[in-house]
C-alpha cells in the first residue's frame, strides 16, 4: 500500500517543508555580499594609496640625500673635469712641440772636426720668422719643408767632408732628408789671402755649405699656434777654427 502523510503541509518538517521566507532572504544576501565586496575594495585601495604615498615620500627622501650629495660632490666633479681639460691640453702641447733640445745634444754628437758651423737656424715651420735671416741661403730648400727644420751653414775641409757630415746629419733621430742647397769651393789660388767678411773660407780646399736638414714626419702645429724658434740663428765667428785648419792644411 502507498503510504500517505496525513500532516497538513504547514507543519511538516524537512526536506519536503514549502519554503517560507520567500526571495527576500536571497536579495538580503547579495546586498550584503556586494557591501563586503565594496567594502573589500576600498579597503584595497586604500591600502594601495598608502603604499603608493609612502614610496613616494621614501623617493623623495631619497632625491633630497642625493641632491644634497651631489652638491657636495660638485667641485670635485668640476675640478676631475678641469684636470682632464689641463691634461688634455698639455698633451696636445707636447704632441705638437718638437723636441730642439735632443736634436741640437746629437748634431753636438755627430758634428765632424772637419766641419764647422756659421749659422744655425731652427723653425717649426717655414713661415716662422727669424731675426737675423734664415739659414745661409737654404731658403728654397726650407719653403719646402713643411715641418719643422734646421738650416745650417758653413764650412768643411772639401767637398768630402761636405758630403761627410750630410751623411752624419742623417743620423740624428727623426731626419727624414738632408737637402744640399749649394757647396761652394774658394776660387782664390793656394795661399792667397782668406775670404772676407763672413766667408769662412780661408783656403781654396774649404767647401762652404748651405745645408736644410728636415723633419718630415714630425707633427706640424697649427696655423695660429705655432712654436716661437728654440734656436735663434747663433752668428759664431770661426776665426780660431780656421787658424787651426789652415794650420793643419797648410
């Protein structure tokens, strides 16, 4: 037989009970569900805002320290880049500067007893002026030149101590070229009477020379910068000199 539940619907408890509250329980539940979601997200975001603002306020801590540190800083910082500027340009300086002083200790070195110095001029480029004149005449010799170079005039015991002492000039460290300008023997008879003035020929053996001894791979200064002359044309009388090469020649 099928059993039959004799309760009146209004009293039975379980699963088979009607719902009494209705759908008014379920719209209470999702109000509260979206003030605590709400309520979850401000709160979020509050948090986030706080965060966000102490970073700033750390980074901006921070920006005032290295501010603070860099304006302590900055006359090292101005001095490293005036030392760098300085170093700079005493290297360009001495790139561009030639160094007389070896050159005239090895032409000292190598200069022949044979052989004998008049005049000497020493000019970075072929433009600088010298007072005095040039080198004895070398100046076709010397425009040529670019770079700096020596002009030397003078005497020798013959054209074979000419050619003797050009050869010993290439010796010098940084002698590209040694250009002859002219080489002149005395037309004077032996045992005439000596060449006047400057000409330090005395016999008809002595050769005098115009010489221009070159530096080409040196570097050239500037137009606007270029080098006041080391060596300033020295006139030195060779009297004693040819006393004693007469002597010996004679």
């Amino acid at each position: 037989m099928r059993p039959v539940n004799l309760i009146p619907k209004e009293q039975r408890r379980g699963q088979h009970a009607p719902l009494r509250s209705g759908p008014l329980a379920y719209v209470l539940l999702g109000a509260l569900v979206a003030v605590l979601a709400g309520v979850t997200v401000l709160v979020m975001t509050g948090n986030e805002i706080s965060e966000r603002e102490d970073e700033i306020a750390t980074l901006e801590v921070e920006d005032a320290a290295a501010r603070a540190r860099a304006e302590r800083l900055a006359p090292y910082t101005q001095f490293r880049a005036l030392a760098e500027q300085r170093v700079a340009t005493v290297a360009s300086l001495a790139d561009s500067r030639f160094d007389w002083e070896r050159v005239m200790r090895e032409l000292a070195l190598i200069l022949p007893s044979d052989a004998w110095l008049v005049s000497l001029t020493a000019t970075a480029t072929p433009s600088v002026s010298v007072g005095g004149g040039g080198g004895g005449g070398g100046s076709d010799l010397r425009a040529a030149t670019p770079g700096p170079a020596l002009e030397l005039s003078g005497c020798a015991d013959g054209q074979e101590a000419v050619a003797g002492f050009v050869t010993a000039l290439k010796d010098i460290e940084g002698v590209t070229r040694v250009g002859v300008q002219s080489s002149e023997l005395n037309d004077q008879a032996a045992g005439g009477a000596g060449g006047g003035g400057d000409d330090c020929r005395t016999r008809d053996f002595i050769a005098k020379f115009d010489l221009v001894v070159a530096f080409d791979a040196a570097p050239i200064p500037a137009i606007g910068t270029e080098e006041a002359p080391v060596a300033p044309p020295a006139e030195a009388e060779a009297t004693e000199t040819s006393s004693e090469t007469t002597e010996e020649g004679g």
